[in-house]
C-alpha cells in the first residue's frame, strides 16, 4: 500500500507536490490554532458571560432587596409607633369616639408617608380577633382576605411575609407582619400592606437578556409574584420544584431545554423576605457575542490560508524554476550536447546542485577526450601485447628442447627439472584461470620441490596430510608454492639437519584451512606484523600479496596467520571457503 501511494505520489510533479505539501501542512496548522483558538474563546467568553449574567442578577436581587426594605421599614415605624401599640392594646375597651381618634391619628402618620410609597394601595391593622382596627385603602374589606393574610402570618412565624394574593380578579404583593406589645411582648395585631406589582417590576423590567428571556418572582408558596412577561410561557411546576432544589446544590445556575433549545435558569434567594429572583436566559443570548468573535477567527483563518498559498507558490518558484533549467542542462548533455552556461550563484542548495553539475560536466568532457586519446593508444598497445604473448610460449618451447636434448645426453635429473620448470610456467603464467583444484595446486608445490632438490639435495623433505574429499575443492592458484619456498629458503638450519615440511589441509565448519608447518630456524616474532607484512618476502611475492588475494577473493573474514618461534619453526594458515569443484 505503501509503496503504490509513493508511486502515485511520484506520478505528480513535484511543484504539484511542494504546493499540495505547504497546502496541506498550512490548512493543518491553521485549523488546529484555529479550533483551539475558538474552544479557548468559546470557554472563555461563555465563562465571562455566565458570570457577567449571574452578577447582574444577584445585583437586580440586592436592589429588589433594597425596595422591599424600604416598604418594611414603614411597616416597622407603624409597629413601634406608640399610637399603634396602645390602640391595638385597649382598642377592645374603646368607646366608637376613641375608635375614631385612633384611626385619625394613624392617619397622621401613615398619610405623610405615602407619597414616598406610590405603589402601595392598601394598609391595614387587624388584631387578633381578625377584626380590622385600621384601614387605609379598601382593597382587603372582605372578611375571608382578612382571615387568609393573619393565617399566613401565623403559619411564617410572624416574619416579614411576602406573598401574592389575589383581589377582584387582579393579583396584588402582600407584605405583612406579627405585631407584638411593647410592653408585654405578647402578640397583639398584625399589620398587612397590599403592593401594585410594578412596585417589584420597575425594578427588572428594563433589564433584557435576549429574546425569549425573562425575569420571574417567585414567593415560598412556589407562586409567581411577578414576570417580566405578560403570562408565564415558561415556568411551570416541574421546574419550579428544579429550581428549590438547585438551591439546596448551592450552584449558581443549571440549563433546560425548552423547543430544543437550551436555556440557562438563574436563581437567587432574596433574604429575608425568602423570595426566588429566578432570570431565565436562552443559549442564544450568551453566544451572541461568542459567535461574532468565532467569525472573526475564521475570516482571519481564511485570510492566513490564501497568504499561506501565495507565500507557497512562491517558495515553490524558486525551487522549480532552477530545477527545470537544470533539467534542460542535463537533457541537452544525455544528448551529448554538453553545456557549460549554466549560471547560478545562489548561496542554497540549488546554487550548490547547478555549480556541481557544471564542473562534473567540465570533468566529463575533459574524461571524455582523455578516453577517446587512451582508446587510441589502447589499440596501439594491444598489438605491442599480442607480440609479447609470443614470450611466454618461446620461453616454454625453448625449455621443451633443452629437455629433450638432456633426456638425450642421459641427464635424468636436468630434464626432471626442466620438465618441472615447465609445468610450473604452464599453470602460473600461460594458463589464465584464476581458480584450480587442490590437487593441482599440490602439483605445482611438488614441481617447485623437484627443482628445489636438483639445488638443495636432501636437505629437506616435503610431507602431505589432506583430508579425505578435497583434492578436487578449488582454491586460488599459487598461494602454496610461495609458503614453501619460504619455508626452504628461511628454514635450513647450518648445522645441516634435515628440514621438515608439512602441508595439512582440512576442512572446517565449510572452510578449508591450509597449514604450512617447518621446523626450520623460525624468526622473531615481533618482526613480523600482518598489518605491515610488506616487510616479509615471500619468494620475492610476500605475504602480503597471498593476504591480499585471498581477502579481495574472499573478503575481509577470511585471513592469513604466521606463527614462529626463534628454533622450533614457523607454522602459516591460509582460511578460505570450501568451492567444491567444476
């Protein structure tokens, strides 16, 4: 798979390549930075308008706070006031005159007071009898509304109560309070006050957070004291008990869905009146902002994406273009029409490319004309070599002739010799093979010690231990003759001892090892390194030269030892691979 998509690949020019590379690399880091730029916006915008929505609601709740406040502070100066204590205290022992003067004394208080209060359209104290000992307004004149406001009072613990109450088919918020003497502290009345809602309106009414958003009130009883909205579209029971709960979790606010979309549902408690500011804000609303910032982000991915290409079509252009111009070079040379013209200092690799092939063209045109004069001296010389293949043979005829006349003049061991030198010359310098068999290599070796014999006589002796199989394995032609020689040369001790020579070769392991072993005079072993064997001759070829041979045959694992010891001998191992034969 692999490799048919690098074929497609190199199926595409590589300027197509280069701009589908910056292409996509570019639109991949781009959309990265740009979805995480956009996660990091969304998460931090819809945080700062979560918070800014939740501040703003607790602050609408401190200023519903602040209002109701001040309508019970009015309901605490009527408490205290000492008119107020003692017409409640004796108002059962109070003739139809007093009764009178009480409420027109109350109405010199409360009427002061109410043009700073417009919103208010009933006061009423009642005692605990649920009889009404004084009235202002009549909104509260039927006895049932009476009995209803003190049994609220009575079930809250005598608190400041806010609650909504019905009154002639129109909804009114009640607030309302226990009454206690001061003088005895027992309970003596209570006080009720009737509010417009627009007393609690007015201050949310202008606060918009979006379409489909709205502002609610809600009392302890979970009824509705006041909405943004003209019905309530929104809230029902179901969660308005969600909304209690959320209160006991002590989170700030908690999403619904209403016609598959989500709404964020703000409550807050406004203490201690215990009624629940609840602001209900759509998605929408709080991603506006969100969004504009995100289109934003992405004209400006757009606009990095189409700078992106034109910077890559222009990188691409510097490379393509000195890349087609070396191309036309290189097509005009494969040609054979060389050119030299190709001017390009750039400092980059291109410059670099384009000056290299210049001066390999230069070399190959100066090659070029060196071969052409080498190709005619060539043919010159292989005549003059012709002539000298002719040597060779001379040499070896010349020897078949003294052979023939010293076999006729009954010289046996001169024409063994020459018989031997002639084989010898045969196999090493007439005959062109590289690799011959083990056994022939061993005839070669036993040539060199017939003629060795006609100058030393016996005073040494050639012995052969060969396993079973491998006279008929290749080797390299001429590795052994040269040991020997040595051996012979370097071996013979002075005091005219007869010197021993052993061949042993053996297979190991798929290799043969050739071991060449003397018990000649031996020779110091510090003299003799392999690393710098050039130093040691070996019949005028040294053991440099069989190393060489076999290494560059072989290779680097297959090597060439010598061991010696100054009295007892020499001992040389030649390791190749086992070549069975042809």
């Amino acid at each position: 798979m692999a490799n048919k998509v690098r074929m497609n690949l190199r199926n595409i020019t590589i300027e197509n390549r280069l701009i589908y590379a910056f292409f996509l690399i570019a639109f991949i880091s781009i959309l990265i930075v740009g979805l995480c730029t956009m996660q990091i916006t969304y998460d931090g915008v819809m945080n700062k308008s979560t918070n800014y929505s939740v501040q703003l609601v607790d602050a609408i709740g401190d200023n519903l706070k602040n209002e109701l406040s001040n309508y019970e502070a009015l309901l605490n100066e009527l408490i205290v006031n000492k008119t107020v204590q003692k017409g409640l205290y004796e108002y059962d022992h109070n003739t139809y005159v007093e009764k009178a003067q009480f409420k027109n004394q109350i109405d010199k208080v409360v009427i002061p007071k109410l043009s700073s209060y417009p919103y208010i359209r009933d006061i009423k104290i009642v005692n605990l009898k649920d009889e009404v000992v004084y009235q202002h307004g009549y909104l509260l004149n039927d006895e049932s509304h009476v009995k209803t406001m003190t049994h609220v009072i009575e079930q809250m613990g005598g608190l400041v109560q806010c609650f909504i109450q019905t009154i002639y088919g129109e909804e009114y918020v009640i607030l309302s309070r226990a009454i206690y003497s001061s003088y005895t502290q027992e309970k003596v009345g209570y006080i009720i006050m009737v509010l417009k809602e627009e007393a609690l309106k007015k201050v949310y009414e202008h606060i918009n957070f979006g379409e489909g958003s709205g502002i609610w009130l809600i009392d302890q009883n979970q009824n509705i004291l006041s909405s943004q909205l003209e019905e309530n579209t929104f809230l029902n029971e179901e969660i308005i008990k969600q909304i209690k709960g959320f209160q006991k979790d002590r989170r700030r606010y908690f999403t619904i869905h209403k016609h598959y979309e989500q709404v964020f549902v703000i409550p807050t408690l406004i203490k201690p009146y215990n009624i629940q500011l609840v602001a209900t804000i759509p998605y929408t609303y709080l991603l506006k902002e969100v969004m504009l910032i995100l289109r934003q982000i992405v004209v400006i991915m757009i606009l990095c994406g189409l700078l992106c290409m034109m910077i890559a079509k222009r990188i691409c252009k510097s490379i393509i273009e000195p890349l087609k111009k070396l191309k036309y070079y290189i097509s005009a040379s494969m040609e054979e029409k060389f050119r030299t013209n190709l001017d390009d200092e750039s400092p980059d690799e291109l410059g670099m490319l384009s000056r290299s092939y210049m001066q390999i063209t230069k070399e190959m045109q100066e090659m070029i004309t060196a071969i052409e004069k080498n190709e005619k001296e060539r043919r010159e010389l292989e005549l003059n070599m012709l002539q000298a293949q002719i040597n060779p043979h001379f040499l070896f005829n010349t020897l078949n002739s003294l052979r023939w006349i010293a076999m006729m003049s009954k010289a046996d061991s001169v024409s063994e010799g020459i018989l031997a030198l002639s084989c010898l010359l045969k196999n090493t310098i007439i005959q062109k093979k590289e690799y011959i068999t083990i056994e022939d290599e061993l005839e070669n070796v036993k040539n060199y010690i017939l003629i060795q014999k006609l100058r030393y006589g016996d005073s040494f002796r050639l012995l052969m231990d060969v396993e079973k199989g491998l006279l008929s394995c290749q080797t390299l032609k001429f590795i052994l003759q040269p040991i020997v020689e040595n051996a012979i040369l370097h071996g013979i001790k002075e005091d005219q001892s007869v010197l021993q020579i052993l061949i042993s070769i053996r297979e190991v392991g798929g290799h043969i090892i050739f071991t060449v072993q003397d018990d000649g005079k031996g020779f110091d072993p510090s003299i003799l390194d392999v690393s710098r064997a050039k130093d040691v001759k070996l019949s005028g070829i040294g053991v440099d030269n069989v190393r060489d041979r076999i290494r560059l045959h072989f290779g680097e694992n297959y090597t060439t030892t010598i061991q010696s010891e100054i009295g007892k001998g020499t001992i040389v191992t030649l390791h190749i691979p086992k070549m069975e034969g042809k």
